[in-house]
C-alpha cells in the first residue's frame, strides 16, 4: 500500500494531476514488497523542481542512515543523478547528466540497470552510461519513497523535493531507448 506524508495532489501534474511536495517534510512511502526491489530495472518520472540547485531525492529505496543500500534518483547541483550500490559500501554505480537542469522546468528522466550495464536518460536523450563490474543491487530492509530520503522509521527526512513528481514509474526490466522516447 501507498502511504503519503503531507503532499498535496494537484491538478498542475505534466499528465493530469500530481503530487506537489513542499521541500520541508513531504514524502510517499510505496512499502518494501520484493517487487519493489528488482536486480533488472528502470525507473522513471517527471519532475518539475521549484529550487534546482539544492540536493532533493526523486526515488530512493534506502533509509538514509545506511549510507549505501539500493538505488535513488536525485538532482544533486542542478544535475539528476543515478547512485545503486552493489555491495553496500559504496555506489558502485554514480552516473550524472549531462544537461544542467533548470528550476521550474519539466524533466523526465528514466535510469536503467542491468548487470554490467547501467544508462540514465533526460527528456528521452540519454545522458550517461556506465559499464561496470556483473552484480547485484545490494538492498537493505526500507521502504521505496518518492520525494524525501528516510530514516528506518519513516520519521525523520533529508534531501526533501521541492516541486511536482508525476507518472512515478519502476519497471522489472529495462526499458531500451525507443521505449524511454515514446
């Protein structure tokens, strides 16, 4: 089940409605079932943040207290950035973009993973890739959450989202180029 910790659902999403999340304390946790934590993967949405510069989490599926668990999608410096560990103590996989990102713009970025193989896309270009070492994602016991870093409790955040998150998507496979631009 979904659960929601204060955004708002508006009518300004880039396909109908979304969630708005105001950068304090704003988050939605989407559970931690296995399906949540595929070894073959893409993740994909469309943001619109309203403060590009600062670190703000996009999806993540780690408490923010293991420093390396899972994956997350985040815009870190004006740029979106795909961090997945391999073996829990460090991101083997750390892919940034090409494009820096402007505030108040709408993005779509998808970020896939594949043993041996990892790309991120903006706006359906792809921006980076990475060929690394065959493995796993190492994944820890938390939740997946959209718009904020957690603690194991869902209590505390970091890295809160300021702006819109639209047309969440986590697929158990990775999409190929074509899929991604249509």
């Amino acid at each position: 089940s979904i659960q929601a910790s204060q955004p708002v659902w508006n009518s300004s999403g880039k396909y109908g409605g979304a969630y708005s999340f105001d950068g304090v304390d704003d988050y939605i946790s989407a559970g931690n079932d296995s399906s949540l934590k595929p070894n073959i993967l893409t993740y994909s949405a469309w943001f619109n943040s309203r403060t590009i510069s600062t670190t703000q989490i996009i999806i993540d599926n780690r408490r923010n207290t293991d420093t390396f668990a899972g994956c997350l999608a985040a815009l870190i410096s004006s740029q979106f950035r795909w961090l997945c560990t391999l073996d829990g103590t460090a991101w083997g996989i750390n892919l940034m973009s090409d494009t820096t990102l402007l505030s108040n713009t709408w993005y779509h970025f998808a970020a896939t993973f594949k043993s041996g193989e990892q790309k991120i896309y903006i706006n359906g270009m792809q921006q980076a890739s990475s060929q690394t070492t065959a493995g796993t994602i190492f994944y820890d016991l938390y939740n997946l959450h959209i718009g904020s870093d957690i603690d194991g409790t869902d209590t505390g955040t970091a890295n809160e989202f300021t702006g819109t998150i639209d047309e969440v998507q986590l697929y158990n496979r990775t999409l190929s180029t074509e899929e991604i631009q249509a």
